[in-house]
C-alpha cells in the first residue's frame, strides 16, 4: 500500500527523464499506486499548449518515466 495517497495530492511524474508536478485524480490501486494524474508541462518546453494540463492515466509508482514518486525535499 502506498500510504500518503489521495485524491488531491500533489506527486512528481517523470516524462522523457524531467519531473513534473501532477495532482492525483483518481486512484485505481492503494497498492501499487495506479492512478490518474493531471500533469502541469512546461509549456512549449514539453511541446504542450500554454495553460493546459496533460491528463495521464493508469501511472504506475515508481522511480521511472511514465511513474509518479513523491516530490524530493530539500
């Protein structure tokens, strides 16, 4: 179970090897994180529309891109 995860919360998802904030829409699975994420892109950085979000569905925990992880403290 991946604990600390709702509905709400805000992970990092790691598209082509840089991280991006997404907030969790929906959860598919507590234990191995399965959940839809709308991803904030950098723009036309990550070839996507100025002040839109990306929807990702199905995105799996884990340290890989296409998986959430918990934002890194400093």
């Amino acid at each position: 179970m991946i604990e600390g995860l709702a509905v709400g919360r805000i992970v990092h998802v790691k598209i082509k090897g840089e991280c991006r904030p997404a907030i969790v829409s929906k959860i598919w699975g507590k234990e191995n994180g399965c959940s839809n994420l709308n991803v904030f892109p950098d723009g036309s950085n990550d070839d996507a529309p100025v002040g839109h979000t990306q929807w990702q569905t199905s995105v799996l925990f884990g340290p890989g891109d296409f998986e959430w992880h918990w934002p890194e403290r400093d």
